[in-house]
C-alpha cells in the first residue's frame, strides 16, 4: 500500500532472522530489536512515499539569472539494494536555469528522498538528474556522487575507505564540453579541506 510501511511485518521478519542465525530472540539484548529494525526501516525508506517532484514546484519564475547554480558536498544515507546494507556519501548538483530557479534546499531535499530507498548509486545519481531535468527544465544538470558502500567495506572484499564515483548530465553539462569542465572545475578546485 503506498504510503505505508507494514512495521509489524517488519518485526516478525527480523524476530526470524535472529532465531535463523541461532540467537536468542528473548535475550535482553535482542528483545526490543525487532521493534527498532521496524522504526529503522520506516525513516530509512520513507522515500518511497513522498514525490521529489513536489519539492521543486515552489520556485522562482523569471528570474535572470542564467549561469551555473552548484550545491555541493550535500551529505546522503541510503542503502544499497542488492545487500540492504547502508552507503553514504556527498552529492554534488549544478544546473543552468533556463527561466526558473529553486531555494537551494530543494536540491538537498531531493537528494534526501531519493536516497531513502533502496538504491544503486547510479540510479540515484541518475534520478537526481531526471528530476531536476523535470522539475526545473533548465538548460542543463550535471550531478556527481561520492560515497563509500559498506557491502564492500563491511564485508566481501573488506576495502574500507574506498569510494564509489558515479556521474550524470543532462543538456548542456552532456552537450558542451566546456559546460562539464566548469562544472567539475568548480567542484574540485572549491573543495574545503
């Protein structure tokens, strides 16, 4: 149903994940673990019922500002799909308005609701892209992400502290070279350290 997350279902399935693995569901530790996987779950995946697209209709109409945007460095959480483990990481987001510009906190939020889903990295930066496309028709968006993913350095592999670059551009950042270097340009040569 959407909109909704079935926490009760949520609990019976983690209360069978810990009796599978030969622990003791009853053991103090473990007792209220069912109820804070389910409230976990919840705020971790409430993206999957709110519309990123809702977020940039309030805007900015007519406005003359037609050069680069950039907010960069926006912190994400979200988990991976294929392992439900977490990645986290930065996003970085440009665009050139076209004739509509949006508060600056709308490009976090979409980063935020995007990510509270299960995800790949590269969908994610991919939709990033699509939606603001969408949402804004600007001339362009260039979206980079960076993030390290804990089912390669919790587990498998054991690689901490390697990271995961993924891109996308639309428009212009995809058309015009120049466009994609000012971008990346920007992005690195700013960097706090």
């Amino acid at each position: 149903m959407k909109g909704f997350i079935d926490k009760e279902r949520i609990e019976k399935a983690v209360l069978e994940i810990i009796l599978a693995i030969g622990e003791d569901p009853e053991r103090e530790g473990l007792r209220e673990t069912p109820r804070r996987i389910a409230e976990m779950y919840e705020e971790l995946f409430e993206g999957l019922h709110q519309d990123p697209l809702e977020v940039l209709k309030v805007g900015f109409e007519e406005e003359e500002h037609q050069e680069m945007v950039i907010l960069r460095d926006i912190p994400f959480y979200s988990m991976c799909e294929h392992h439900f483990l977490p990645f986290h990481g930065v996003a970085h987001i440009g665009y050139i308005p076209e004739k509509r510009i949006v508060g600056i906190s709308k490009l976090a939020r979409v980063v935020e609701i995007l990510a509270r889903r299960p995800q790949l990295q590269e969908r994610l930066t991919g939709q990033i892209a699509d939606i603001i496309m969408e949402g804004l028709q600007p001339k362009g968006v260039g979206v980079i992400i960076e993030a390290e993913h804990l089912c390669m350095t919790a587990r498998g592999i054991k690689k901490p502290g390697s990271i995961v670059v993924t891109s996308a551009n639309r428009g212009i950042f995809r058309s015009k070279l120049a466009t994609r270097q000012e971008f990346l340009s920007l992005i690195r040569n700013s960097r706090r350290r």
